[in-house]
C-alpha cells in the first residue's frame, strides 16, 4: 500500500506475488519496475491507480508502461481486456448480498478471469435460517461457541438477531484490537443489522474525519 510495505516485500524471498495497490500515472512504472528488478510477479489493481479512468484504455497503458504481469480490478470490461492481452487477471468482489453471489457465479463462466478475489468481512448469522443457507452455499462449519448460540436462541427470532449481532460485534473487536483498521460487514440487505454493530462499536471504532 505504500513504499515501506514495497522494500519490505522485495526484501523477503517467500514472497513471490505482490498485489500493488497504491501508485498513480506518474510512479506506477516505477513501482512495477522494482518489484520486477527483485524478481517479484507484480500484479496491479488498476481502480486504485491515481490518473486512470474506468475504461479498457488503462489496461493497454499499464501493458505498454509497466512490466507489470497482470492486473486486480472490480470492472469485468476491464478484466476481459486483461484476458485479452494475456495479463494474468483477477477479479476483486464483495459479496454484499445474494444477488451479487449469483453475479460472480455467471461472471466466472463469462469473463474468465485467472483468479477471483472475495474480500473478506463480518457477516453477522442472525437467523437459523441463514445459517443453514450459509452452509449450503458455502460448506463451512460453524464453531462450536456459535452452534451453542444458535442452539439456545435458534427458535426465538428476536434473540437470535440480538445474539448474531454481539457474536459478530465480539469477532470485530478482536480484529480491531490485533491491528485491523477498517472491516467490511456482509449485512445483506439488512441495514439495521449494520446499524446495531456500528453503534455498538461506537466508541470503539472512530472513522477518520475527512
């Protein structure tokens, strides 16, 4: 994200892949050429790129500009266009509710891209059912501090949605209290939920003034 974190990626041998998610017109080339000089894949996330539009355009400018070996984006135009010229593509998703889950499943199968990107984040259970959905979808097994929750509260909507919001406001401090900065919350579709955690961590989690 920035020039420390660049020297302390070129300057470890385990890592081989650095996603560059900082730069602009006038540096990027610079900072794929270093990453390249410590024989590092360099892959660019073009949204972040300070100077560029949203078009194919700047996928072109970073093959032509840049040793780059591929590129990040959330824009499918411009992942087709990185299939196009051979970059090695990913596509970055948040998976803010159902109907952006069935997107990338069609996506997939259209854009093709070489890898998929889902960011991670807190997606607060505050039902049976949606847990037994989450399951389906996703396989997963659920701790067993959280089967004991569902099983105490399952049947009482209103206790479940209360539980689901302090199990999920616990997982977010813990995070915040290890050093992570900013969380992304899965409320899916449900505001109110998003709402609740937020005043819950109300002093706990203080958004930067602009």
């Amino acid at each position: 994200k920035n020039m420390d974190d660049l020297e302390l990626c070129c300057s470890l041998e385990e890592i081989r892949v650095v996603f560059v998610l900082f730069g602009d017109i006038c540096t990027i080339q610079t900072i794929v050429k270093r990453l390249k000089d410590a024989g590092k894949i360099a892959i660019v996330h073009v949204d972040l790129i300070v100077g560029l539009s949203s078009k194919e355009i700047v996928v072109d400018f970073i093959k032509m500009s840049t040793e780059a070996d591929g590129i990040i984006s959330t824009k499918v135009p411009l992942i087709r266009r990185g299939n196009e010229l051979d970059f090695i593509t990913v596509q970055r998703c948040f998976l803010l509710d159902s109907m952006a889950y069935e997107n990338l499943r069609q996506q997939q199968h259209q854009v093709k891209p070489d890898y998929i990107e889902v960011l991670p984040g807190i997606m607060p259970i505050t039902s049976a059912a949606q847990m037994k959905r989450s399951q389906e979808l996703s396989g997963t097994v659920f701790p067993r501090r959280f089967l004991a929750i569902l099983d105490r509260f399952g049947s009482s909507p209103e206790a479940m949605k209360q539980a689901g919001i302090a199990y999920a406001t616990e997982q977010i401090i813990d995070l915040i209290a290890n050093g992570v900065n900013h969380i992304h919350i899965y409320s899916m579709n449900k505001p109110d939920v998003a709402a609740a955690i937020m005043n819950n961590l109300s002093q706990i989690y203080v958004r930067e003034q602009a």
